[in-house]
C-alpha cells in the first residue's frame, strides 16, 4: 500500500472544500472526536475507523438523521495509531449518539477505557453552526480552529497556499489518509450544483442518501 508522511496540498484543499460544502448544505461539521485506537489496543486502524464511521452513519440515518464528516489519520513516536473526525451530528440525537459509543467501540474490537476517545462540540454547542454567533463567538472560526488543527501534518505547500497555521508531522500513514463522506465529496459537489472553485454551493441541492466510505 502506498505511503505518505503528510497531507498533500491537494489533500488538504480537498478537506477544507468538503467541510464549506458541508456547512453550505445544513450540515454543519459540528462535533469533533479522536479516537486513539493504538491506546485502544487496534492493530488495523484503517480499518476501524471505516467500520467506526458506518456504524455512526447508519445509526444517525436509521433515527432519521442525516450525517457527514472528514477524517484524518496520524500516528508517530508516542502518540500511535489515531484519527480525526469532523462529524455532522444532528442536535437532536447525540443524547442516543453518544450512549452507543462503547458499543460501537467494542464492535471496532477496541478497548473501552480512559485516553481513548476525546469529544467535543465544534463551537459552544452543537447548534452553534445553526446560530451563526453566540457570545460574540462565531461557528465558522471555532470551525477554521478544529481545521487547523487537524490540518497541521500538512506538507509545506499546503500550509502557505491554504493558511494551515500549525505545523507538527503527522507521521508516516500506510493507506488513506483522510476522507470524506460521499454527500460532501468531489463528485456531490459537481453533480446537480453551481459552485464556485473552492466547492461552495449556489444553489440549494437536492437531499441525498449518505454514503460512508473510507
């Protein structure tokens, strides 16, 4: 399998598109989690996080619910095997959402225990996205904040064409390094919309089923 030792520029452009679409279509990215699947005893972590992601996916549309989201893989010396996860979660199921996290765990074939799984909400609160502002605070730069974040492994390109402040090496990942959900994906943004370059839609698109992929 091919490897990389960080996100390209392309990569990176990809990702910002993909969560500007998201927001442009209702589905504000609003939760944030990393799961640390080499501290979860996960040998496959590709794996695993496919799996992760399906099984959030099919639980929030079986409950009525739409999702989307961005991933992005890093390992390296004394951090292991982790990824990041920029997810649309809507508001009104994270009460369920959230009870099926250790389940969903145990069926990735991870341990349960402390250090495993960080989550928050993208901004104050899940519906921060909706609100636009509160407090003074806005969604989009409590968004541009999580982005940077998990950008940071970028390559040198990506970082000055794209304004990734941070920098810290990601590692060298065998295999996809990030994804995005198909609704906000390359081909969603082509099909059926008119968008400028960097993938914002003009036109309100029509509802379409999610598709999970790794």
């Amino acid at each position: 399998d091919r490897q990389t030792s960080a996100l390209s520029l392309a990569a990176v452009a990809r990702v910002l598109d993909a969560a500007t679409f998201a927001g442009s279509i209702g589905l504000g990215l609003n939760r944030f989690l990393t799961i640390h699947w080499a501290a979860a005893s996960v040998s496959d972590d590709l794996a695993a996080t496919a799996r992760w992601l399906k099984l959030a996916g099919d639980w929030i549309r079986s409950h009525g619910g739409q999702g989307a989201f961005v991933w992005i893989r890093e390992t390296g010396p004394g951090k292991g095997a982790h990824v990041h996860i920029l997810l649309h979660l809507p508001p009104d199921l994270a009460e369920g959402f959230n009870r099926r996290q250790r389940g969903w765990m145990t069926a990735c074939g991870a341990a349960w225990k402390a250090g495993v799984r960080f989550s928050r909400p993208i901004g104050r609160n899940l519906n921060h996205y909706v609100m636009g502002e509160i407090d003074g605070r806005s969604y989009d730069a409590n968004l541009a904040e999580v982005l940077d974040y998990v950008l940071k492994g970028g390559d040198d390109a990506a970082r000055e064409r794209l304004g990734i402040d941070r920098q810290e090496p990601g590692g060298v990942i065998v295999g996809k390094r990030r994804g995005v959900s198909q609704n906000i994906g390359p081909e969603a943004r082509r099909r059926g919309f008119v968008s400028d370059a960097r993938g914002r839609a003009t036109k309100t698109p029509p509802s379409a089923k999610v598709r999970y992929r790794a």
